[in-house]
C-alpha cells in the first residue's frame, strides 16, 4: 500500500550524512510509490553549495524537499526555536493534505510527532538512530555534573521511553541496541515504576515494534571488481603512495568516538612483525595529534601516509589496503552505533580489524569471517593480531563482499522500510 509521509530529519541532505544516509532510502521508496515530503535543517554553507543538487535529486523521483535554516546560535535556545519552527510547518503541510504517517529521524524531530499523534492521532515512526542522550554524555557535549544539562538528560530519558511505548514503529540501527532496550524494562533499572510482570509486559509490547536496519552501503560505489590497475597506479603516483609496501588502512574522521591512540598501538606492534607495513589514513582531518603521538612511539613520520581523498577516488585508494582498523571508544550509547565504514570496508573485500563492545560490529565481522575482532585494546591483543596478520590478509574478498551484501545493502534496507511503512494504520 502506497502511504503518504512526513520525513523529519533535524540533519541537513546538503550534509554529507544526509547524501548517504539519508537520500538513498527516500529515492528508493519513492521510487516504490510512497509519496514523501522531506523536512530538513540545513547550514549555510553546504546549502549554498550543493542546493541545486540536491533539488535535482530529490524531483528525480518525486521527492518533495521542503528545506529549514539550521540555527546554530544560541545553544538549546536555538534547537527550541528550530522545533517550534518545525512544528508550525508540520501543522500547515497536514492541514493542506494530511499525511499518513511521519517518519521521524533520531529524537529531536520525534518531540514535534509525538505531540501530533497524540493531539490528532497521525501515526510515527520512531527511527532512532542510536540512544541520542546517552551519547551526549558519552561523547562529553553534557556534562551531568551541570544542573542545565542533568536536566535536559532526564527529560530526553522520559522522552525515550513515550517515542518508544507510543510510536507506531520503531528502527534500531543494531541488534545490540535492541536488547538493551528490552533490558531496560526487563530489569527495571531505568524508567522504574509498576512490578516485574508490568515492565515485562510493556517491554514485549515494544520489542514487537523494532526493526534493525543498520547503516547500508554503497555497493556499487564500493566495489574492488571497479578498480582498474591504472586507477591505482595513477593515484599512487599523484599522493606518493609506493606501491611496493604493505599497508594498514583507515578510512574516516578520527573525533570524538575513535580511538586514534590505540589504532596507532596497534600499528607499532604490527611493524615490529612487518617493518615494511605503512599506516594509510584517508581522512580530512588535521593529523597533527596523531603525528605528534606517532612520533612519542618512536614511528617515522614517513611511515603515516595521509590523503584527504575526493570520495570518487576513497574506493581505490581502499583497495591498496592489506586490511584496515577501526577501534571505536566502547561507551554505552556505542550499544545501539553501526559504523558505515564497516560496510563499505566489507563491499571492497577488505578485512577489519575492530574492537569489541559496538553494536553488532564484532558479531558481524564472526559471522561473515570477515576479519579480526580485538577483545580489548591491550598489547596482548595487538600481538595476537601480528601473530595472525598473514591469516587476516589472506581472507577471501569474495567472500568478504557476499557478507557485505548480506548485510549492508541499500536494496535490503529500503524494503524493509517499506514493509513498515505498509504495516502502519
């Protein structure tokens, strides 16, 4: 059954995050029928840049984008005012025609649905996107030792618990994040209130409402069978890579969530097995925290290769990489995280080396064979890692792709976003 709906989504399509995570789901189920309204947040200058290009994609398949301005300034004030703003537009667009459901993207967007379905009954689904107050904290944005941001904590934590006891359904990006959802009725230890068998009761009534759909790839963009031999000859000579050494990969921001300190631990133990190994890094970001710790472990500076790739050239530039590592800090909001590079890594047949404790990443890389899993990020463990690269860097491509296409692909995510959109009543 072909539905109309609401996309709220408080991140910008002109962002890099809305291109790839974003779009590709609403062109897909565009393209199925559905008839969606896009409302986004976007920032000044991507919007400048990339406006057009964006429009055009969207009445490709028939997409109706209805774009907001971003504001920034001054914090929590600003998001209110964006809110209000939201749900003005909201409230008219419904008016005109009204729509079948709202698809809301992570929570704040998910405070304006909340409010409609409860005052007009318009259906939502929650798409959580990962335990959005928790990562506040984790990621140190809230400090709880403020009496402010304690309290904006609790009332995202009730809020959780209304999106998910009401919304009509829910995405969980993680079967990890699923299961401590559940435990958080289950053992009573969060929202409170009721006896055992009524938490249990509630818990059931939510857990049938979740889906997983993790972060899809881009299968076709991320594919080694694409890469010519004089693509990555070409590109070894414009960045210097030498194609007569071996090389360990990362692909991606180094901020707030990832272990660059470790990731670099893993490297100097994995240089004393193999001194010709190099540390390939594709990323925008200013490498000088990571140079200087390099250095303190007494690593050349000529050993870091860094490329701030153009995304049309990152799929060749992957496929110089022996295997690639991403160590990511295993907080408690990393329960319910699904790290896009892990598919895209998958689709190019490479093999990961991650640590445990985020999302289904560790469970993914044992169930496809697709890599190597460090329980801790300890010495003991990088050793292990060394004592088994030759094992890790031999495993089949093919292979490693078939996983990723099992598990990563737009096609799949999409369909299953349409079945939920078809379920709602």
């Amino acid at each position: 059954m072909q539905k109309r709906v609401l996309y709220l989504t408080y991140d910008g399509l002109t962002d890099p995050l809305g291109q790839s995570q974003i779009l590709p789901y609403l062109e897909g189920l565009s393209e199925r029928g559905h008839r969606i309204t896009i409302l986004s947040f976007e920032k000044t200058k991507p919007f400048a840049r990339l406006e057009n290009t964006i429009q055009r994609r969207c009445k490709k398949v028939g997409l109706e984008w209805k774009p907001l301005q971003y504001t920034k300034n001054p914090p929590i004030l600003s998001t209110i005012k964006d809110l209000q703003r939201l749900e003005t537009e909201v409230r008219d667009l419904h008016g005109q025609e009204p729509f079948d459901l709202i698809h809301c993207r992570s929570y704040l967007t998910s405070l304006v649905a909340l409010k409609l379905k409860r005052e007009k009954g318009i259906p939502f689904l929650f798409d959580m996107r990962g335990f959005y107050a928790d990562e506040r904290v984790d990621g140190k944005i809230w400090n709880l030792t403020n009496p402010l941001y304690k309290r904006i904590y609790d009332y995202f934590k009730i809020k959780e618990r209304d999106f998910l006891e009401q919304a009509d359904a829910i995405v969980s990006l993680t079967y990890e994040g699923k299961r401590e959802i559940e435990n958080w009725y289950v053992q009573n230890e969060l929202y409170g209130g009721g006896e055992f068998m009524y938490n249990y009761d509630r818990a059931l009534k939510v857990q049938d409402k979740i889906t997983i759909i993790p972060c899809a790839s881009d299968l076709d963009h991320f594919d080694f069978r694409r890469i010519t031999d004089n693509k990555k000859l070409w590109l070894q000579a414009v960045y210097g890579i030498d194609p007569s050494l071996e090389y360990l990969g990362y692909v991606g921001s180094l901020g707030t969530w990832y272990m660059a300190n470790e990731m670099l631990d893993l490297y100097k133990v994995l240089l004393q097995k193999k001194p010709s190994l190099r540390f390939l890094i594709l990323s925008h970001d200013d490498l000088a925290p990571l140079r200087q710790r390099a250095s303190s472990l007494g690593i050349p500076q000529s050993y870091i290769v860094h490329v701030a790739a153009e995304r049309k050239d990152v799929p060749a530039l992957m496929s110089l990489m022996s295997a690639s590592v991403f160590f990511i800090l295993p907080a408690y909001s990393k329960k319910a995280s699904s790290p896009t590079k892990q598919g895209e890594l998958m689709a190019m047949g490479i093999p990961v080396i991650c640590n445990a404790g985020v999302g289904d990443s560790a469970d993914i890389v044992e169930k496809f064979g697709s890599g190597w899993v460090v329980k801790n990020c300890e010495e003991e463990y990088y050793i292990e890692v060394a004592e088994n690269w030759d094992k890790i860097t031999l495993l089949d491509k093919i292979q490693i792709r078939i996983g990723a296409k099992d598990y990563f692909s737009l096609e799949k995510g999409i369909n299953a976003y349409g079945d939920i959109y078809c379920r709602i009543e």
